[in-house]
C-alpha cells in the first residue's frame, strides 16, 4: 500500500473488505493508520490483562474478550482494531461474522510510540461519541495509566489516586494499579482468585 492509498478516504465497508487476518489498522476519519510494532514492556501487559480479564469473564459468564482481531465499526468512516474489547453476553449474540457493527462495553488501549496520539486523542472521542462505557488507557512505559467511564454523554476519568481500579462495566472486576508494571507481572492465577474471592463477599454483603 502507497502513501497515497494511505490516506485516501474510505468508508468502514470498504475498510473492512480490504482488512485481511494478520494486517492491523484502524480507519480514523476516512484514513487507514497501520499499527506500529510493539516492544516487550507493552506485550507483556497486554498478554497479562487479556488473559486475567479472559479468565475472569469465562468465571462468570459474562460475554466476550477480543484482542485486536475483531474490528469494531463505530460509523461510516470509523473502525477500528482495540487491544482489547469486551462485549457483554447481550452484544455477543450480535457480533457480525467479521466484525463487531456496534461499540463494545469496555476498551482497553496499551499506548505505544506510534499509537498514543490516536488512542489518547482521536478514537478516545470516538469511542466516547458512539457509546463505549469504560476506556483504560494503559503506558507500560512510564506507568501513566489512565481509566475513564461513562457519565451522561462524556467518558470522565475516575481512580487517578486509587490503589485499586473497579471496573464500571464488567460487574466485580477490578485491578491493583501495582500489577500494571510490565517489569514485575504477578501471577495471573494469584490476582484472579483474590478478584472472585472480593466478588463473592460483596455479593455476600448485599444479600445480607
């Protein structure tokens, strides 16, 4: 693909025609951005979420994790490829054969050189126009992570000084703001069992 191809305008449809299993990009605004090839610290953090949150939905029976393979169309010239979107078991049952026609309920963006301006800027807005409840955007580099959830029309941010990150859309979830460093992941079988352990005594507490 030319420069020129680049950054010609496409609509979502044409987009997802010439999508292909294995290219990844985004189409912000009309114009096809290539994601740019990630290094250890934001690999290990995604690997460490993806299979945590993986985990936790299955536990629960909550719906759907993708990463980065299903391409969620948010308008005509909006798609777009998260690192990670959960649907909920509603939206699930929707999902289109090759890609999500609606916003999901949670994203998650892990921010690298050639994507942070996007992530922070761009599909932030978007996200936040089409109806995305709850956006994390997460810097293994210099740990800067950021949680925004849904209020009224706007994604707001929440938890900037809280040790511990509840999530507003996936019911019982939530994280150690110290198990988002990449230079020391704890194990993931550890944190998944004190999350459920947490759940089942607030569901404890509200029964009684």
């Amino acid at each position: 693909m030319t420069v020129a191809e680049s950054r010609q305008l496409m609509t979502s449809e044409e987009f997802l025609d010439w999508l292909q299993p294995g290219t990844f990009a985004d189409l912000i605004d009309g114009e096809i951005v290539m994601h740019s090839p990630v290094n250890l610290r934001h690999a290990r953090l995604i690997n460490f979420i993806d299979r945590l949150l993986s985990a936790y939905i299955e536990h629960e029976d909550l719906g759907e994790l993708h990463r980065e393979s299903v391409a969620v169309r948010l308008s005509v010239r909006e798609t777009f490829l998260p690192d990670l979107a959960y649907f909920t078991k509603n939206q699930a049952a929707r999902l289109m054969a090759t890609h999500a026609p609606f916003a999901p309920a949670f994203v998650l963006e892990a921010l690298s050189p050639g994507t942070a301006y996007n992530d922070t800027g761009r599909k932030f807005a978007a996200c936040e126009l089409h109806g995305v409840q709850e956006y994390w955007i997460l810097d293994p580099e210099k740990l800067d992570h950021h949680f925004y959830r849904r209020t009224g029309d706007m994604l707001t941010e929440f938890a900037q000084e809280g040790a511990r990150i509840n999530s507003a859309s996936i019911p019982g979830f939530w994280v150690n703001r110290g198990w988002l460093n990449p230079t020391k992941l704890p194990a993931v079988a550890r944190c998944l069992a004190e999350i459920i352990a947490s759940h089942k005594q607030g569901r404890h507490r509200r029964k009684g």
